[in-house]
C-alpha cells in the first residue's frame, strides 16, 4: 500500500512537471516565433522592440506588450501598440497561424515629413477586434528602397493572406499637417468601423456608422476652416485583386475590366465653412467600379509628375499628361453615380438640386432650383449624352499650344466627346424684367462623324420667350401688342454617303399666334471632301454639289395680320385697304416677272390669296427643270432673282 502511494505521488509530481515543462516549452516557442518576426525587421534595417509575451496553453492565448516599430526603409514612420491578445492561437503550418480571437490596443502610426509636401500625419485605433484569423506568421521583407508602387504591392499581396470572419474598431482617427501648403491640416474621425468576411483580398461588406472631419484651409487674407459630417458609409463587395492587378507590371496587356466595388453608399453628408458656405447632401451612391489593368496604370502617372513641382510643364509636356490621365480614366469604369437631393447656400439664398446622375454614358442634373440676381432659376433636367471624361480630357489635350489659339477642327473635336445635348423644363427671370423664360426642351443630337464633323443632326425647340422691346427688330410685335414669343422647332439634316443625297427634313418652325414654316431642302451628289474645316477644300468639293427640289409650307396663325396692321400703320390708311395694297402689288409683281416665266404668276396669285384671306397655308414647291449645280445657283441668286427662280418648276397653292 505504502508503495503505491508513493507511485502515485511521484506520478504525479512528474506529471506536473511534465505539464510545467511543456507550459515552459510553449512559452518559449511562442516568444521565439515573435521575436523572430521582430529580428526580421530589424534585420532589414528598421527598429523594433516589445515588452512581455505571453502564452496560456489552455485557452492558447498569446499576449504581446509595448510593441514599438520603425521600418528601417522610411524611418520617418513610427508603429506602437499597447498590446496584443490572440485567443485560440494555432500554428498551421510554418507560414501560417489562425486564431479565434485577436485583440489589439492603442495602435497607432505615426508619419514624419513625408514626401514633397513634407506631410505629418498620424493613425489612432484605441481597439481593434478581429475574429476568425488566418493569416500568415511572417510579414516577409518588404521592398527595399521600393517606390510608392512597389509598397502598395507589397500591402495588397500581404492584405491578400488574411481572413477573418469581422474586424471591428469603434473609432479610428487621422489627423495630417502639411506645413502650410494648400492641402492644409485637419483631421478625421471614423467610428463603428466594420468589416464582415474578409478572405483573400475579398470584402462582402464595410461600414462605418460617421465620419467627422475638420480642415485648416490656408487663404490669402482670412483662415477658413472646413468641417464635415458623413453618415451611414457602407462598402458592399470590395476586391482588392482588383486594384493588384492594375498594379501589376505583368498585367499590361491585359484588357478585362476587374470589379474593385460593387456598391458604396454614403450619407446625409453635411459641409461647413466658417465663411459662411453649408452644403447638405442626402446620399451618394456609386456602383459598380472596375479598372482595366492595361490602361489603368498608377505607376505611369506617378512617372510623369514632374521632380521639381514649382516648374511649370512645357505644352508638350501638358500635353502627354493629359493624354496619359485621358487613357487612365478610360481604364476606370464606372457603372452608375447618383448625387441625392443637394442643397447649398449662396449669398442670393438657397440653391436645391434633386438629383446628379451618371448612368450608361449619360451625365444628368435634374431639379436646379437656385436664386440669381435677377430671380429664380428652375430647371428641370439637363443631359449630356455619351459623356466621357477620357474623352474630354484628350480633346482639351488637343487644343492647341499654349499662347496659340485652337484651330477650328480642334474645336469641333467636341462633337466626338459627346453624342447629344437636353435641357428641359427651365423657367428663368428675362433680364431684369419681370417676366419669365420657359424652356420646354431644347434637344440636340448628332452623330455619323466625317472626321470631327457631324453629317446628321437633329435639334428640337420648344419654348416661350418675352419680346424685348429694346430691341428693333421686334417692335412690330411689341406695337401689336404681342409680349411673348413661343417658338417650336424641329430641325434635322443627314448625309447619305453611298448616294451623296443630302437632306434637310424635318425642318419645322412654329411662332405660337404667329406662322408655322415647315421646309424641305434636298441636295444631290454631296462629296464625303466637303465635310472639312478647310475653305479652299471646301469650295472645290462644293462644286459638285446639285440642287434637289425645295418644299415650303407656311402656315398662318396671325403673321398675316400683323404684317397687314404695321403697313397701315406705315402708310395711316385702313386695314381693309392696306390688306388690297398689298395684294395688289404682289399681283403686279408677278404680271412683271411672268414675262420671263409663267409659273411665277401661278404662285402670284396664290401668296395674293394668301394674303387675302387670314389663317391659311400657303403651299410651294421648287423642282430643278434639270441639273443645276448649287454654287452656280447661289451666283445667279446674288445677281439676277428672277433668272435663278427660271431655273425651277414652280408649283404653288393654298388653302384652309
């Protein structure tokens, strides 16, 4: 008995040190693993220190203190944390480790006269929780005298070994300076920071509850201070192999887009200035972002920034720039912007936007309403179709040396940034009168490009406008009594290259209680040559241009009457007789010139009929008796009238 019980004593006392020893083993193989992580930073050249580790086998809990670190490649950067808490703490191979539960104190980062602008700046995140850990054991080395590039890289590549279930950080502040340049100094706060299932560079989702922001601006004369508060930020489906692969010098030919983002949101936002400006805008949004790694290349552009940033490029050298940012943006894609309801104050007062979208190629304001000097200005919509910044960018690009002028073809080069134009619904003060301009639509669309030149087009308007009576030329109107102007048009034009046809239809204008015109102009034999910026090139290819036949409807809605009351007026006679002198003298007109052609009587007579009877349609059509070259017809029209209307058929009627 006696034996046994001594057995079982010194079993257990060599069980208890067999326990302590292997606690005494895991402790040390837990500070050796961490402090060959730390010898890897140091050995690169950089500073590195930590207080106590700690390891409890029975829940594997790794506890690091007072880390400490200075990458020795920018020593301007500082690292501390308080201390480090890994719960359920796992190697899984020799370069990875998994954890159930990591807790991280006091970690900030702190940055010394970086860069150009000599940029201070500093992170905060007092605790950071992160939950189902793997990651990897060794950070690896990063890239010795790398530039900027080569460090985001190497960011993302590490970045792209983690997982985590969620990590989560109530609050994060970032404060900058830089020095009193024109970035100034501020800082923001986050808060409710959080991640949900982050795997390989992969994001289903971030947020961030706020952002509240405050910035120094430095102006000639008076400080002026910014400060701003964004709510309810939220990241859906974020992919940083996205942004590695644009990244990648290995990646240049390659030509697919790559989703960064599915989706961000973001607001109320509020903006403030001490100067008085506020801007409140409800929510952004933006999905959709992609990049196309052959053309979205950062490193390139962070070549071609000049050394010396005081030196002013040469035009060549803005030029290539520009040529470089236009290819950059079209390696950006993005899928839809939209600006939610915006409101801002100005010293007039309150300017309100409902909308700014961006979807599809199309950039649209919708709902301006702001005040003027003059009054209220309310707009509806404006659109611009096929909207491309690279393409903008390459014809500002293209515009002409500095000191020098754009040439003419440089400034149509507009035409193949856009496809179109809108404005609608637009009710405007008229100069300082109190009467008001409404804009119903103005469209206008073109396309089938020759060069930078459209060869179809289409422009529609419809709107009201007061009849100034400053102006000369509608005093008849204002006489009359007749203070506004409501005008639709309809205008198109298109070339037809295979058969050379050019055609002006519809073409279609109606002044309200005035007249609707509508005309039809065709043109044969029209040369691809004669779309050009150049007049000599122009003039030649003219010369083979014939002229098609020529329709004109005027509809009378009151033009006749006006036109009647003014000769009256002129010559203080009647209505009734100066109507009878006019159409007395255009039938005199037509007896003289139908010596020489006897269709003009025909439409003599009915422009008199016309003229006699209030509210019909007068009805002509001119067809070229055979060809007739349009050049040769502008000539004769200069100098001889009645010759060139020898040269057409004329057919001419009327009615109700």
């Amino acid at each position: 008995m006696k034996r046994i019980l001594i057995g079982l004593i010194a079993l257990a006392v060599i069980g208890a040190g067999g326990w302590l020893g292997f606690n005494l083993y895991v402790q040390h193989r837990a500070t050796s693993e961490v402090e060959a992580a730390f010898e890897q930073i140091r050995a690169g050249g950089g500073k590195a220190s930590h207080g106590k580790i700690g390891f409890e086998p029975g829940t594997r809990t790794l506890t690091i203190e007072d880390i400490a670190i200075a990458p020795g490649e920018q020593p301007q950067a500082q690292i501390r944390i308080a201390g480090i808490t890994g719960t359920g703490v796992r190697l899984i191979d020799d370069n990875s480790f998994s954890a159930d539960h990591i807790e991280v104190r006091g970690f900030e980062v702190a940055l010394d006269q970086v860069g150009d602008a000599k940029l201070k700046a500093s992170y905060k995140v007092p605790q950071l929780t992160l939950r189902d850990y793997v990651g990897p054991v060794h950070a690896g080395n990063a890239p010795a005298g790398g530039s900027l590039i080569d460090i985001y890289r190497y960011v993302l590549d590490k970045y792209a070994s983690i997982t985590a279930s969620s990590v989560t950080a109530p609050t994060l502040t970032m404060t900058f300076d830089t020095s009193g340049s024109a970035a100034g100094s501020g800082e923001v706060a986050y808060s409710g920071l959080a991640i949900q299932n982050l795997k390989r560079g992969k994001i289903d989702a971030m947020k961030a509850d706020r952002a509240v922001f405050t910035i120094d601006v430095p102006q000639p004369g008076k400080q002026d201070k910014l400060s701003g508060d964004l709510s309810n930020i939220i990241v859906n489906d974020f992919d940083s192999t996205a942004i590695a692969a644009a990244l990648d010098p290995e990646k240049t030919g390659d030509d697919s887009y790559h989703r960064v983002y599915r989706q961000i949101a973001a607001g109320p936002y509020v903006l403030k200035s001490t100067q008085g400006m506020r801007m409140d805008i409800d929510g952004i949004t933006f999905e959709d972002i992609a990049v196309q790694p052959s053309k979205f290349r950062p490193a390139e552009i962070i070549a071609l920034l000049p050394a010396d940033r005081s030196a002013v490029p040469t035009a060549a050298q803005s030029r290539e720039i520009m040529e470089k940012l236009a290819g950059y943006y079209e390696g950006l894609r993005i899928g839809r912007i939209e600006v939610g309801k915006t409101s801002m104050g100005t010293p007039q007062g309150t300017a309100r936007i409902n909308a700014v979208r961006y979807r599809e190629g199309e950039f649209a304001v919708e709902g301006v309403d702001t005040p003027s000097p003059q009054g209220q200005f309310k707009m509806e919509r404006f659109a611009l179709k096929s909207f491309s910044a690279a393409n903008l960018m390459r014809w500002a690009a293209g515009l002409g040396s500095q000191g020098q002028p754009p040439s003419p073809d440089q400034m149509l080069g507009l035409f193949q940034v856009l496809e179109g134009a809108e404005i609608k619904g637009v009710v405007a003060p008229y100069k300082t009168t109190r009467q008001l301009v409404t804009i119903d639509t103005i469209s206008l669309n073109w396309g089938q490009l020759v060069g930078s030149i459209p060869s179809k087009a289409n422009l529609v308007v419809k709107m009201v406008t007061p009849t100034d009576p400053a102006n000369p030329a509608l005093q008849p109107l204002t006489m009359a009594g007749i203070d506004k102007l409501a005008i639709d048009l309809d205008l198109g034009a298109a070339w037809t290259e295979s058969s050379g046809a050019f055609a002006l239809a519809p073409a279609t204008i109606d002044l309200g209680n005035l007249a609707r015109v509508q005309a039809g102009v065709a043109l044969a034999k029209v040369p691809r040559g004669l779309f050009t910026t150049d007049p000599a090139q122009a003039m030649s290819e003219a010369a083979q241009v014939e002229t098609g036949a020529v329709e004109l409807s005027l509809r009378d809605s009151g033009v006749v009457d006006l036109v009647v009351a003014q000769f009256a007026r002129m010559q203080n006679v009647s209505r009734d007789a100066a109507r009878g002198a006019i159409v007395a003298m255009i039938r005199a007109q037509g007896e003289k010139v139908a010596v020489s052609n006897l269709d003009v009587r025909a439409a003599a007579d009915a422009l008199a009929g016309f003229v006699e009877t209030s509210g019909q349609t007068l009805t002509i059509k001119l067809t070229p008796h055979g060809k007739l070259p349009v050049l040769q017809l502008m000539d004769v029209l200069n100098n001889e009238p009645i010759i060139a209307l020898a040269q057409f058929r004329i057919e001419a009627s009327t009615g109700l």
